[in-house]
C-alpha cells in the first residue's frame, strides 16, 4: 500500500480517538488492509478522501451547521437558547454534550484547514465554555456529601470536555469540583486522599498522543482512587490505555450516564 498510515496516525489527522477509527474502519466507513501482524493500516489517500466527505456532511448537516453559526455569531443570549433548546430537543444533556462533541470535532477540523481564523476558533470555543458554566452552576446541587473531582491530562489545556462531563453529572445530582488544567499529579493526589472524592473524571483531548505518560498519570491516579474508594474514569480522544484494570476507559456522554446510573 503506497503511503500507508497506522490507526494511531489516522487518529491524529482526523481528530478522533482510535477507538473511532478503529470502529469507522469495521464498519467499512474507512478501507484498510491488516499486516501480517494484524494491525491495520489505512491508504493515506483514501483517508483525505473519507475525511473530505464527512466534513462536508457535517458542512449539510443543519444541526452542526446551525451550533457553528451560533458559536461564531457569539451573542450570549442565543447560545443560552441554542443550548436549552438543544436540552429539550434531545431529553437529557449527555447527549447535547455527545452532539457538542461533533460541534466541537467540526471546529477543529474547519481550524485545521483553514476554513476558520484562529481568532473564530478561540472565540467560539470560550463562548461555549461560558455557556456552559451558566447553566451549570444555575442546577441545584447538594451542599454537602461526595464530591467529583473533573482534572484534564497532563499537558492537555482542553477544558470542554470537563465543563461537558460537569454538566451530565450536575443532571445526575452529583457535586462537582474542579481541578481543570495544569493540576500537578501530587496535588491531585492529595485532594483525592482527603475524602469526599467518589468519582475523579479526567479528560484527554486528540492533543494527548503520548500513551506512556497517559498510562503512568492514570496508574498513579487508580491506586489512590482504590484507596480513597473513588471511582475513576478516563475521557476524551487521547491515547489512554482502552484495558486499564481499575479505571473506565469512556468515549461518549452516553456511557458516562449509564456508569453513573448504575
Ligand atoms: C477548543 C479547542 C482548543 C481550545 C481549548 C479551549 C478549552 N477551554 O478547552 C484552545 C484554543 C485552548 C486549544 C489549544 C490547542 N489545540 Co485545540 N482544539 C480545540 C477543539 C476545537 C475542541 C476541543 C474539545 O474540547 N473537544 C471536545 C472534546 C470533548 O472532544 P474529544 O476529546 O474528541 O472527546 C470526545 C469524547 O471522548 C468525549 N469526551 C471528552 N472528554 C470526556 C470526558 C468524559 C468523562 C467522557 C465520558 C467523555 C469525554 O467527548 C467527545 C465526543 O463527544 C479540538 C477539535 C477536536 N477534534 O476536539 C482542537 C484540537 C484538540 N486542538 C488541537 C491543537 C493542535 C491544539 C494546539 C496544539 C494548538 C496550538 N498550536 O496552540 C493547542 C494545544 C494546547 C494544549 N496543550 O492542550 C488539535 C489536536 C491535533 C492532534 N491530534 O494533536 C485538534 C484536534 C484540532 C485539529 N483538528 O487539529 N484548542
């Protein structure tokens, strides 16, 4: 295969977690061929190809269409609107923050080509993010009990995908407390050790390519979590380990809400 790339490498240029490739290429959504040694390898051309048609979609697609032109317009009142609109369209706000994550995917690709000044991409993202803030801390929380603790990766500044997850757990009625980006591992830690964490939520955007790091941040965080008896869950497209024996490895809003209803 001329110019071949690996599901990791797909991955990257795409935006998405491997899983997702993975799947896309089982579903025959992305052709491949496996090595002698049975991993898959994908044509690169075949890949801009496949990659240039779903961003069109997503251009057709009057949902993603409509999220972009309100996040770019800016004007707060409508993107509080949009957002509560989208609420009672789709029931609960798991799956506005799994139909986000699509928005979100969108923005990053239309960035990467061009089609969007930096300026759009920032301003757009943190309108969101305000957004998002505004209607969390308007639910009603219990003042005391077990708390979540929501941290991104080591290195990783993606913030939405936390302020997402923050959301679905308020909707659960589960307090929250925000650790965000830059939070040292010892500090973590701590917090973790000192009671009242039940659930720590740490999300790794496309950004975070280095599986090692990833799987060294994770193991030290699960340890403490089995101590203090606090669930842990790794979010997000980076590359966590998919088969961590003491933490949940979830790629969707959908799948946090059904470990939070169990
Ligand atoms: C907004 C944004 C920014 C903002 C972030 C603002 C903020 N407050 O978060 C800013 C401007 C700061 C930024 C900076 C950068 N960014 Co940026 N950014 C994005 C963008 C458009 C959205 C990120 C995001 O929030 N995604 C939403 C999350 C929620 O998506 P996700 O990780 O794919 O997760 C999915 C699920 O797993 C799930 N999920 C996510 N978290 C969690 C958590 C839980 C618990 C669960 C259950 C599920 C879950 O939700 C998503 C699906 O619905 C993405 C595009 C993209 N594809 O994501 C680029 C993107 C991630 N950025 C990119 C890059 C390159 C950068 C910069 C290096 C740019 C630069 N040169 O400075 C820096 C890196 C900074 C750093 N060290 O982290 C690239 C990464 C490419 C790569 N593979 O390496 C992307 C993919 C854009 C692209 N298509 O090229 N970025």
């Amino acid at each position: 295969m001329t110019s071949s790339l690996t599901t990791a490498q797909v991955a990257r240029i795409a935006g998405v977690a491997s899983t997702t490739v993975k799947r896309w290429a089982d579903e025959g959504v992305l052709p491949f061929e496996r090595t002698a040694g049975g991993h898959r390898r994908f044509a690169r051309t075949a890949v801009e190809r496949v990659l240039r048609e779903m961003h069109s979609a997503n251009d057709d697609d009057p949902i993603i269409s409509s999220w972009l032109q309100c996040l770019l317009d800016g004007r707060r009142h409508l993107v509080d609107g949009q957002l509560l609109t989208a609420r009672a369209r789709l029931g609960t706000w798991y799956r506005v923050a799994d139909e986000l994550g699509r928005v979100l995917t969108e923005l990053g690709t239309q960035w990467a080509t061009g089609a969007l000044s930096i300026a759009q991409e920032h301003a757009a993202s943190e309108c969101l993010s305000r957004a998002l803030n505004r209607i969390g801390d308007g639910m009603p929380l219990a003042d005391e009990g077990p708390r979540s603790l929501l941290v991104c990766a080591p290195g990783d500044d993606h913030t939405l995908g936390l302020s997402l997850a923050e959301l679905c757990l308020r909707e659960a009625g589960r307090p929250t407390q925000w650790g965000g980006r830059k939070m040292p591992l010892d500090e973590i830690l701590s917090v973790v050790r000192g009671g009242d964490i039940d659930l720590v939520v740490v999300s790794a955007s496309a950004v975070s390519r280095d599986p090692e790091l990833l799987r060294e941040f994770a193991d030290g965080l699960a340890v403490a979590c089995a101590e203090a008896q606090a669930e842990l869950v790794l979010g997000g497209a980076g590359a966590w380990p998919e088969d961590h024996a003491r933490a949940a490895r979830l790629s969707s809003f959908e799948a946090l809400h059904q470990l939070l209803m169990k």
